[in-house]
C-alpha cells in the first residue's frame, strides 16, 4: 500500500527534531453544495531542525517515531 503524501504549513517549530504541520482540505459539503474548509495539525519528525514557521512542506507516513509522531517531512512543497 502506497504512503500516503500531504501538504501543509509548519506552525510550529518548538520541539527538537519535530514540527507540528496544519494540513488544510477542502470539499463540497453533500447537501448545502457549499465548499467547506476542514484542517488537521500533525506532528512531523524533522531530523535537522531545518523548517520554520510558516515553511510549506510535504509530510509522509512512516513508521511510528514516538507517541504522537507518525508522519516525516519529505520536502519543501514548493
């Protein structure tokens, strides 16, 4: 099964080796037909501590790295 791949921005850049990514989607709502914007924060392993604040990166599923964090940033989105 493939991994899955989503895009967000860093809001947060506190805690070592790990930054916590807001993921932004949006969909048709299936009875008012009205476009709704969802989002959902993850918790992303950054080994270097290269991303800041507001940086539009790329996150991946990956193995269990700690209690909350299960997804590693791939790259920057741009």
């Amino acid at each position: 099964m493939p991994k899955r791949i989503l895009q967000g921005t860093v809001t947060s850049d506190k805690n070592e080796q790990t930054v916590t990514v807001l993921v932004e989607r949006r969909f048709t709502h299936p009875v008012l037909k009205k476009t709704i914007r969802k989002s959902k924060k993850y918790r992303a392993h950054d080994a270097n501590n290269q991303f800041k604040t507001g940086d539009a990166v790329r996150i991946q599923e990956c193995a269990p790295i700690s209690k909350t964090k299960r997804w590693e940033v791939v790259t920057d989105a741009s």
